[in-house]
C-alpha cells in the first residue's frame, strides 16, 4: 500500500503549527521535518512523535533530510527570512529569493515530482520562483495566496451579522499584501448579497472601507504583537494538502497561475481556484465590476513589478 507522505522544509512558528495540525488530523502516514536549524527540528520531531497518541492516526513523524523529497507527495515550504515589524511582505523579497532557488534545486535533484504547497512571503512572487527554478507545471505548485485574507474578510463579516462564518462567502484576490480586492460583488451569505443585509441607513461606503481596511490590516497588527501570524494560515495549507491528497475539489483563493484569465499572463496571483489530486487543478474566473477589476489589474502589476526584481536575482544566482 502507498504511504502518504509530506516533506515540510521550515518549521518555525508556522511550520511547526501546520505539523501540529497534521499530526491532530492524522493527514499522512509519513512527515519529514527539514530546518536549517537541526536542533530545533529535532526538538519539533520528539514532541509531535508524543502527540501521536492523541491524533486520529498514528504519523511517523522523523527528522528529514532532502533525500525524503524523492518519494515525497507534497513539499510543504514555510521557509522564510524573518519580516521587520512595520515591513510589508514584499520587503522579503530578495532574502527569500536568495533562500529559495538553492533549497529548490536541491529539491528537484532528489528526484521530487510532487506538489509545492507554500505560505512564503511575499506568496504570489515565491510561487513563481518556484516554478522558474523547478521547471514544474502550473498546477503542481500552490501558493497560499488570498486564503487567508478571505478567511478573515469572512470572519469580519459574520461578525457583523451574527452568522457563523462558514455561512458567509465573501472572496479577496489579488496580491496577498496590501494591494489585494475584497470582492464585494460576490460577498454573500445565504445567497443573499451581504451590502442588501446592511441595516437602513448604514452608509454603505464607509462600512466597505472599514471592513476591507480591517481585512487587510489585522495580519500585521497580529505580527506586531506576537511576531508572527501562525494558526489561520497553518489551516489553509492544512485545507490545500488535504484536498490534494483526498482529491477533494475545493475551492480555495489561492496563488494560481494565469494564462489568459483576467486579460493577464505569467504570474501567481490570488483568485478561486478548483484544488484536487491533480494540484491547482483550474482558475475560477470571477465576473468583477470595473472597480474591482481595475484593482485587480493594478495589484497584478505591483506583483510584476516585483517579480521583474525577482527574475533578476535567480539570474544572478544561478549565473554564478
């Protein structure tokens, strides 16, 4: 019988939360645990093995090495250069870059023909690193993106309205940064558009703002408190590697490919995307207004621009 098995390279503080969830959820048969630092891996590995008992099923979980990536399903990258309090997510960029192209050279000469699955910063230009460096279809590689941006749009919103917010769908796209669009023309909840739920006589206007604002805002308002933002997004890789592994065929807004979707070409940005055993399986192309449409494209050409930085610094590495 094939093993499942998922490689996580970077078990810092989302990392070794992901683990944990997997471990909880009994995911995989087999989680191999790389970091740069050995000792805190080791340590990772023995308190995840004393939780097993407590999982749904046991997981073997050991000590990785890049040798693991050979049989390996998914290679879950949470790798990342640290973020200064007061930074955006796209001051990593060279750091990351520098990081990553080394890491998924010596992924792909073991042999790995699985599935990427990252939350890296900045997520967008990283899933396009990844497919530069690797060569690997669109599909195989899976950015976080937006999904962690429309969780908390959702939440937001069914705070407001006293709903759970499972109930509530209300879609972010676009750069998972300070660019990205919270779709209000798709936001609903029981099919109703939630802007006709609004009470009479509440400014519609400026609740938009204010609940976009906080959408955007709240992650680094975590970050500047605790030093990272670890439990939702550990959840989203949990929710992408599950419908890949149980060919689930959720729709997930996640960093995808576009070839043609949107008028654009040739980066990773957030949008609907169907997710099942065959990876980011296809986009869900969203009907916008023009408002919303021409924020997309403008967070599209900040990601561009970004990835233009990018390109530059995989040429310089790999001309060495």
């Amino acid at each position: 019988m094939k093993r499942n098995k998922i490689v996580l390279i970077g078990s810092g503080f989302v990392g070794s939360a992901f683990a944990h969830a997997v471990v909880d959820k009994g995911l995989v048969d087999e989680l191999a645990i790389i970091d740069i630092d050995e000792d805190k891996a080791k340590a990772d590995v023995w308190d995840l093995n004393h939780a097993t008992p407590f999982g749904d099923k046991f997981v073997d979980v050991h000590l990785g090495s890049y040798s693991d990536c050979s049989d390996a399903d998914i290679v879950v990258i949470c790798a990342s250069a640290k973020l200064d309090k007061g930074d955006t997510r796209l001051k990593l960029l060279e750091d990351n870059v520098n990081i990553f192209v080394p890491m998924i050279q010596k992924v792909i000469a073991h042999g790995f023909d699985g599935y990427f699955v990252l939350p890296s910063n900045p997520v967008d230009i990283m899933s396009y690193v990844i497919k530069r460096v690797s060569q690997f279809p669109k599909n195989k590689i899976i950015g976080s993106g937006t999904s962690l941006d429309t969780a908390r749009f959702e939440f937001f919103l069914s705070r407001t309205f006293d709903v759970a917010p499972q109930n509530v769908y209300a879609p972010v796209i676009g750069e998972h940064g300070d660019s990205q669009v919270a779709v209000w023309s798709h936001a609903q909840i029981a099919g109703e558009p939630v802007l006709d739920l609004l009470n009479k006589g509440v400014d519609q206007t400026a609740f938009k703002q204010s609940i976009a604002s906080q959408t955007t805002q709240v992650g680094y308002d975590i970050y500047v408190r605790k030093g990272t933002t670890n439990f939702g997004i550990s959840l989203s890789l949990v929710r992408i590697v599950e419908a890949i592994l149980f060919n689930k065929n959720v729709i997930m807004n996640v960093s995808s490919y576009l070839e043609g979707e949107y008028g654009l070409n040739d980066l990773y940005i957030g949008t609907p995307t169907v997710i099942n055993g065959n990876g980011a399986d296809r986009v869900i192309e969203l009907k916008l207004e023009e408002d919303e449409l021409t924020r997309f494209k403008q967070s599209s050409h900040i990601i561009l621009e970004h990835q233009q930085r990018a390109d530059a610094i995989i040429e310089s590495i790999l001309n060495k």
